[in-house]
C-alpha cells in the first residue's frame, strides 16, 4: 500500500522575543493561519517583514507552519 500526504493548512508563525524575566529569555508567537497553498517564500517573507514593522517588540523568526495529512491509498 502507498501512502499519500494532503495537505490540509499552512500558517505563518512569528516568534517575538519580549526580554528575560527571571534570567529566561521570554518568547511569544503568534500564527496567522489560512496562507494560500500558492504562497512564494518571498510572498511570506514580505508578510512577515511588513507585519513586523506594525508591532513591538519586533520579531525574530518567521516560520511556515504546514499541517498535513498521511493517507493510505489501495
């Protein structure tokens, strides 16, 4: 039997880095859900550099969050 993969969302995640509190580095992030499948990494990235500008603390890491689908096929 083979095994097919669906892909079901893809997401962009930022991460913030908000300083140390009790000597630990304090990270939040924040997924924008719903990317078109047809998404450049450019497309992505431009996002995430233009999100970045409207908030504080800027972010640090952007990543492309894809949740998928493992189907076995007869």
């Amino acid at each position: 039997m083979a095994i097919e993969r669906n892909v079901n969302s893809i997401g962009m995640k930022m991460v913030s880095n908000y300083g140390t509190v009790d000597g630990e580095v304090l990270r939040k992030s924040k997924t924008y859900k719903n990317v078109k499948a047809a998404a450049t990494d450019t497309a992505i990235l431009a996002t995430y550099k233009a999100l970045d500008g409207l908030q504080q603390p800027t972010a640090e890491n952007c990543y492309v969050v894809t949740t998928e689908e493992l189907v076995e096929t007869v």
